[in-house]
C-alpha cells in the first residue's frame, strides 16, 4: 500500500494536495480498503462552507456507510461529479481518478498540523 509523500494525511483518513492555493481532499488507500467496495459517494455542493473535523459527506460500501470528516475548514469550489457515476474509482484510484473536493482554505497554516505520510503510516501500521 503506497502513501504518496507529497500529501498530508488527517486522523480521519482524508488526504489533502495543496495545488495553487487550493487543497484538494479525498480518502487514502487505506480507508477505502478497510471499507471494501465502494458503491454510492456522497459530497457537498460547490459553494458549501466545511469547518475542520465536520462531516462533509459520506462514503456507502457493501459493509457500511462511513462520514467524511474535513480535515481544514473552507468553501467548496470544486466537486468530483465523477463519482456519482463511478463510485469505484475511489477502490480503483484513491489519489488520482477519486478526489472528493477542491477547497478554498479559511486557514492555510491548518494543513501544517495534519499527518506527513511518514507519519500516517506510522499511525495506520498500529
């Protein structure tokens, strides 16, 4: 199972890219692996307000439906339509094809306290 280095990592599970002043949020592979086949993505609505450790949406797999918990707090300026279509990219592609949602950061120094990859496996290998 593969941490991409560049990302940082929440307690929650989400992964978060810093691109041109934007953070792009989805699940890592490990989340979804726990949760088994992924069949129906909730998201927010571009424009929605999320808040640090809020549910913004949720995940429904074969086993379970699991919330998805912000990791900074900000405004949706983007959202993945893909995945209304294609749920199993998030099994298939976690960090490319399934990204969740773009945000607007309130508060760019809040990704400075979340997980390097070094650490998030440290977490997920106990």
């Amino acid at each position: 199972m593969s941490t991409p280095k560049d990302l940082r990592y929440s307690e929650e599970h989400e992964w978060v890219k810093v691109e041109d002043g934007k953070v792009r949020i989805g699940i890592t592979h490990f989340a979804q692996s726990e949760l088994g086949d992924i069949v129906f993505v909730e998201l927010p609505q571009v424009g929605d307000e999320i808040k640090t450790d809020d549910p913004f949406g949720s995940v429904e797999s074969v086993k379970t439906v699991s919330e998805l918990y912000a990791p900074i707090s900000g405004t949706v300026v983007e959202v993945n339509a893909d995945l209304e279509d294609s749920p199993e990219f998030v099994n298939e592609s976690p960090y490319e094809k399934a990204w969740m949602i773009v945000v607007e950061p309130a508060d760019a120094s809040e990704i400075d306290k979340l997980m390097t990859a070094e650490q998030y496996e440290e977490m997920t290998a106990e």
